[in-house]
C-alpha cells in the first residue's frame, strides 16, 4: 500500500484505488475551477491527467486559483500546476498543452473530462465535440458572479433549475442548436449571479500551430469561495461515475 493513498483506500479500498491510478482524465482551464479539479484529481491518485491552458496566472487571480501567487505572477499555469501535481504524486503521468483549446484535440485514450474553460464559443465547442465522440464530459456553468458554495448542485443540462441565468442561457441555446437537449452533466448554482460592473475585453490568442484567434471576453465577478468548490464536485463527480 503506497502511503500516499492511503486514507483513501480506507474508504474505497485497494482495488478502486488501483483503478484510479489506471484512469486517465483531461481538464480544460486551470482557473479558479479547473485548478481545483485537477489538485483533487491528483490526490485522488488518478494515475494520468492532460492539463490544457494556454493563460499565465496574473494579480486578479490570487483572491481563487490553487497556483496564483505574487510569487507565480506572469508564470504559465500549466506549468506551475506540472510541478505542484508531481510534488503531490511524483508518479503520475501529466500531458501539458500550453495552448488553446481548438478541434484539433485528440481525445484517445481519455476516460473522462472536465471542462472549466471560461469562453462561452470554447466551452460549447468542447462540449459538443465530447458529445459527439461520447466521451464522458462534466462542465462548470456556476461558479462566476456567485458567493454562496451551498447553492451549487450537479444536473444534466435538461433539468438545470434556472435555465434563465445568462451564461446558463446562452449555452444551452448552442447547444440545442447542434440538437444536444441533455446528456451533459454540469456543476451549476441556484443562487441568482451578481456583478456590480460589467467589464469585457477583447482577447488574442496565437495557437501553437499559428492560428490567430480573436474574441470578446465577459469578466465575471469571482469570489474565493465558490470556484473551489465547483471544481472538487467535479472531481468528486468523476471518480463516482467512473468506479462507483
């Protein structure tokens, strides 16, 4: 027994824990959210992780993300999340895309995947892709312009109870546009989203294969409470589905 793990095999014993070190699982954004999906999927001892974010953690981040420090401002997350799961478990495997999402992503050999990015044209992509490939997926659609970790819940798509909310909202309609009504499951909130200043931005983005990407961002008001929680019931979610 690897000591490490040791408490978890407690609960879920030797066999399952043997299991998630076979599993292999992608995470989309290191954000708020996605940091904390990976960070929980690593000290769940999942043995593989593709991390994929193309941002470097910037001043605005520490109030909620695992890696963002005033030591680790201007360094990629990617990079800084490598050395942080190696530490937690130096044997486990980690793909690095420090890139940005695009079609061109392989997904053989993933069992699951998490999806954290924060554009709406990225995530909804994503999410069709995943549908349409049935690779098991799980998506954040409530952790900005929220405070309260309590009224987060895990749903499929056809029965979120708020579907009015506008990230929610706008969403759903590409999806239903590619004719996906249900078979997505999400982490969103009850609690009414809030922001008291309404800030976008226009982002650029070069892929590694030298694509030119251009995109109008909302930024969302973010505490430090309700990302965190958002990505450990995703991990929390995946380890579920998958061996339980």
């Amino acid at each position: 027994m690897d000591e490490t793990f040791s408490r978890n095999i407690m609960y879920w014993g030797e066999e399952t824990q043997e299991k998630i070190s076979s599993s292999h699982i992608a995470v989309f954004g290191l954000g708020g959210v996605g940091g904390f999906c990976a960070e929980a999927l690593a000290r769940s001892g999942v043995g593989e992780l593709t991390l994929i974010d193309f941002d470097k953690v910037s001043k605005s981040n520490i109030n909620r993300q695992i890696i963002a420090l005033h030591s680790t401002i201007g360094m990629y997350k990617t990079d800084l999340f490598k050395e942080r799961l190696k530490d937690i478990n130096p044997k486990i495997k980690l793909n690095i895309i420090n890139d940005f999402y695009t079609d061109e992503f392989d997904f053989s050999g993933i069992d699951y995947v998490a999806d954290a990015i924060d554009s709406m044209r990225s995530k909804v992509n994503l999410l069709i892709n995943c549908h349409r490939n049935n690779i098991p997926v799980i998506s954040s659609m409530g952790a900005g312009n929220r405070v309260d970790p309590t009224k987060l819940y895990i749903s499929d798509i056809s029965e979120i109870k708020d579907k009015k909310a506008p990230f929610v909202s706008n969403i759903l309609y590409q999806l239903k546009k590619n004719g996906i009504e249900s078979g997505i499951e999400v982490v969103v909130s009850e609690e009414k989203p809030l922001c008291r200043e309404k800030i976008s931005e226009l982002e650029e983005v070069t892929t590694r294969d030298g694509k030119n990407l251009e995109f109008n961002k909302i930024i969302p008001a973010s505490t430090p409470f309700v990302a965190s929680v958002a990505g450990i019931y995703m991990a929390e979610r995946i380890i579920q589905k998958l061996f339980f």
